[in-house]
C-alpha cells in the first residue's frame, strides 16, 4: 500500500530537487519515498508549476472547460437528433 502524501509536500519536495538541485537518489534517500514516485512528481511539477498534482477530485480549469465543452456538444448532438425526427414526421403527415 502506497503511502498519500499531501500536495504542499509534494511541492516542496520538488522545489528541493528542481530549484534547490538536490538529486532525486540523494531526495529519495534522506525521506524514504520511492525514486520513481520522485522522478514523477517532478516531471508533473516542471509541466505545469502552478497546479502539478490536481487530483482526487481537482482538475485542471482546461479541463473543466473541456468537459463543459463536450457536454454541450452532447446535448447539441441530442436536441440535433430530435429535430431530424420532428421534422420528418411533419414532413410525413403533411402528405
């Protein structure tokens, strides 16, 4: 079982290894975390340093857009779909 480690540790962990130059074997040694869980928290750090480890329920604000997006054009594709069909009904019974 992993251990959870909250998002302000996890930043300045990596503020150690990216700002501070502390090697991640030298970081990994000294507070018992897995290299390879190190390795990715910085590479989520440098890709985006404002929000590195939203998650559990936090997500990126493009994101959010993003799913808002893809939600609309849903029901865009819905509303779309029930017109065709009104539509040819109409056009069926005006005969």
């Amino acid at each position: 079982m992993s251990k959870a480690y909250d998002v302000v540790y996890k930043m300045e962990v990596c503020k150690r290894a990216v700002v501070g130059g502390e090697t991640v074997p030298a970081l990994s040694r000294e507070l018992g975390i897995n290299k390879n869980a190190l390795y990715s928290w910085i590479r989520r750090y440098r890709q985006n340093s404002a929000e590195p480890f939203a998650g559990r329920g936090h997500i990126y604000a493009e994101n959010v857009r993003l799913n808002q997006l893809q939600r609309e054009n849903q029901e865009l594709r819905e509303e779309n779909e029930i017109l065709k069909k009104a539509a040819a009904y109409f056009e069926e019974n005006q005969k």
